[in-house]
C-alpha cells in the first residue's frame, strides 16, 4: 500500500468508505471549521468540500483524524507496522549482524534504504499551471479563517522549505502562514523549530534573504512528515521515502533554489528577508486557546505552481482532540523506537489528546534502583522537543499508560507529594500561556511508582487487590449461566 499523491489516497479513502463528498455550498469562513470539529470529535470520515463559496478548487480536510486514516497514509494498516520497520531499521546501527543470512538481509535493507533518497526530475505535475511575479496571488487559494477571533486567513498544512544557510541541510517543518495580502504572509517560526534556527543563522551570518519553498498537498507520508520532531540533521523528505519503501520524487523551483515534492496539488514560492518582522496571530491554537497576536517573520510571494484541477489540503486546530492529536500520535509510535535506544528501561509512553502535545507526557519504566524515576524525568527533559514537556507522570512496567482511568488510580494514590513531586525551570512552549515569562517556565515531574525499603520507606507499601486467576477463568466459563 503506497500512494503517490493525495488523489490516490482519496480514492483509497473512497473505496474504504472513509471519505465524504460534501456538494452543499460551504463557506471557508468559520462553517468549514464548524463541521469538520463536530466530525472530528465524532471519529468521522476525511471530508472533500467540493462547492466552496468563491472558489472552484475542492476542499479536502481530515484525512489524518483517526488512528486507522493515519496508519493507511503511512501506507500500512496499523501504525506499529512503522514501529517495527523503524526498530528493525535501528537495529542495523546497534552492530554488524552474525551469520551469513543476518548479513544478507542487511545489505538488502541498506540496498532499500539507497533507494529511497529523493529522485529530482525534471517536469512535475505540481508545476502544470505556474504564475510568476505580478501573477503569483495568496487570493487564488481556498484558505480558512477557522475560529471567529482568527486574525485571518490561515494556511494550516504547509511542508515549509528552507536550507541551513551554513550547511546547505534542507529542513521542512510544518508552520502556519496567515495571509496578510496578495504577496505577502506570516511565518510562524516558532523560537524552538528548525525554521527558526535557519532565521537566526541568517541573522547571525548576515544574510539578506532566505529562500523558501511550500508545499500543499502530496502523497500523505510527505505531508505528515513536516510534523516529525526529528534532528535538524535529519531530511525529512528521505525519512519519508524510507517510510514509504520509495523515494519522494522532487523538482526545482522556478523562482528559488530549492526542491519541492512533484506530486504537490500547490507550490508557494518566495523568501524572507531576516530582521523584518510583522504582527502574526491571534490564532485559534491546538493548545484549545488563542495565541495572541506577536512579531514574525514575513514571507514574500515569488511564484505560485499547480496541478492542473488543484485539490486545497488544509487541517483546522482547536480544543483537542482535533486532526493534528492522530498525527502526534503517530509521530511517537514511529520515533519510540529511537527513544528507546536512549533509554531502554522505558516500556511505553502516552502524550494524551488532552495534553496538547506538550503539556502531558506519561511514561512507564522498568524502575531498577531508587531515584530511576527522577532519571528519566530529567533525561525527557534534555531531548530535543521533549524539553517542552510540562508535566511528565512515571509509572511503573505493568501499568497502561493510554488508560487514563487507571493513570489517574496510580497517580492518586502512589504519590506523596513532598516526595514524589520533581518542579524545575527551563525553556517553555511558545504557545504556553501559563507561564510568566514568555518561552520560559516551570515544570512537574510526578513519580507514581510503587516505593519499597530501597526508596527509603519504612512501612510497607500494601498489596494490590487482584482476583485469583482461576476463579476469573471458572467465572468466565461460567458466565452465560448466570444470565446476567
């Protein structure tokens, strides 16, 4: 299973029955937004807007919104299928393999990560239709004003291009663009994203202008994977052609050296010129609130490229869970793996809808010696993105971590709250409107481990209430009998 546009995964879609046609007269004006979070909310299907008010491009919104649409966009059908290929990829870093078959199986799985590096070809669909300078236009794309206190109309999906300007390392992150005008939008770079980190180098190394490349639409690997919190050292376009089991074909721009995905439905050409900034925002988050209105950068229209009969790719955020929770998630079942290398003694992990990404992170461990909770709380806390987390909850091994009922047992009543609560200062969410101090702030760590005589105690810690299994198997053999 593997796609190579968005069009293809629409008829998948189709053909599973997970897809909506909508002919009714919608407006991009807060209706869309309207229906699309009662369809969210409800584990509905991805939706394709196809009469937009002012528009004759279609609309398709919500194909990442549920666990099984995210597995299928990754061309699988459940998403530990990536989890595996990913630790098998990682195992061939851990040592050369022993046993002539072992080796074999490493030069094929090298031979296919080979093959799927980028393929930059020469003509590309994404550039059937092209406007250059005076013709390019922010006014020809369907995008939303999603929430009535928006400053505007929002792109929400884009694969944000940009090049280290020290390297030359390509970089794509996801970043929202408010439209300002015909030519011009913002660029939320926030302070912590690669996108930012190419801003302050050009800043640094005085560049004049930064060239930028976006892309809307695409085969759905490529498109979710501007959302991967990976290294900056990392590409995200050939992590998506190793996801896939084939190489994103690319093509240059015409106005900016740079390369976009061929099979785009849009492509927005431009720069950034380093030290001009412009209010951004407010903007209706995924935190569930507002974030106000703040100073970014300006992004400058050079040429816009099309498939011819474009389809608009778009996402709405709010009040979780909405879209972009299915495709976090998905981002840490494929990076756990990883994770686990850095520490083994983690079993599993849970970054709740509820906690927006940042604000939740709960982990069970093997906990082997007294303070091992504290260890990893502190480890989290220093990798990469991680550091944003502003409550991490440890558990131990047996408890299930995406069972928040169970979570809340443990935490009520393993914890005592002069001992096992950890509170340290450090850097915070842009997005994070409880601190004091803008992108810097307080965090809690809550070890609700079980504690013995090695973590000090000196009573003992009681016993769980847990039936015998062979009344629980002789109750299940008996249970159509008591007609209950």
């Amino acid at each position: 299973m593997r796609f190579d546009d968005i069009r293809q995964f629409i008829d998948f879609l189709d053909h599973k029955g997970d897809l909506r046609r909508i002919s009714e007269k919608v407006s991009p004006e807060l209706e869309i937004t309207e229906i699309v979070d009662r369809v969210v909310k409800d584990k509905g299907p991805a939706l394709l807007f196809e009469n937009v008010e002012g528009y004759d491009v279609p609309i398709l919104i919500n194909i990442f919104g549920s666990h099984q649409r995210m597995a299928w966009a990754l061309g699988v059908n459940n998403i530990n299928e990536i989890t595996d290929r990913v630790r098998g990829l990682l195992n061939l870093v851990e040592g050369p393999p022993e046993g002539l078959m072992n080796k074999i199986n490493l030069l094929k799985n090298l031979f296919g990560i080979a093959r799927t590096k980028p393929n930059i070809i020469s003509q590309a669909p994404c550039q059937e239709v092209v406007y250059l300078d005076s013709d390019a236009d922010f006014s020809i794309l369907p995008a939303l004003k999603c929430w009535p206190l928006d400053a505007g109309k929002y792109i929400t999906l884009p694969l944000v291009i940009t090049k280290d300007v020290v390297t030359g390392r390509r970089n794509v992150g996801t970043y929202r663009m408010q439209i300002f005008d015909s030519k011009t939008s913002g660029m939320h770079w926030q302070t912590h994203k690669v996108g930012s980190q190419h801003y302050r180098q050009a800043e640094e190394n005085e560049i004049k202008k930064i060239e930028v490349a976006i892309s809307i639409g695409g085969d759905p690997t490529t498109v979710w994977s501007g959302s991967l919190p990976i290294p900056p050292n990392m590409d995200e376009i050939v992590v998506s052609g190793i996801l896939r089991g084939k190489s994103v074909s690319m093509v240059k721009c015409k106005t900016v050296d740079l390369e976009v995905p061929a099979y785009s439905e849009y492509v927005l050409e431009g720069y950034v010129i380093p030290g001009e900034l412009r209010n951004e925002g407010p903007f209706g988050d995924h935190t569930g609130y507002y974030s106000p209105a703040d100073e970014y950068p300006v992004f400058h229209l050079t040429a816009i490229t099309h498939r011819k009969n474009p389809i608009y790719l778009t996402t709405i955020v709010g009040r979780p869970p909405s879209e972009d929770y299915y495709m976090g998630s998905a981002s840490t079942k494929v990076l756990f793996p990883a994770l686990q290398m850095t520490l083994p003694e983690i079993v599993d992990i849970n970054m709740p809808a509820e906690g927006a990404f940042h604000n939740i992170l709960i982990v069970s461990i093997k906990k082997a010696y007294p303070g091992h909770a504290r260890k990893v709380m502190y480890a989290l806390w220093g990798l990469g993105l991680l550091m944003l987390s502003k409550t991490i909850i440890v558990l131990d091994s047996y408890v299930n971590v995406h069972d928040m009922s169970e979570v809340a047992w443990r935490v009520s009543t393993n914890i005592n709250p002069s001992t096992d609560l950890v509170i340290v200062e450090g850097p915070a969410d842009d997005l994070d409107h409880a601190t004091t101090t803008p992108k810097y702030g307080s965090k809690i760590g809550l070890d609700a481990t079980t504690k013995g005589k090695k973590d000090g105690r000196t009573k003992e810690w009681p016993d769980e209430i847990i039936m015998e299994q062979d009344i629980k198997n002789l109750v299940t053999q008996k249970w159509h009998s008591y007609r209950i």
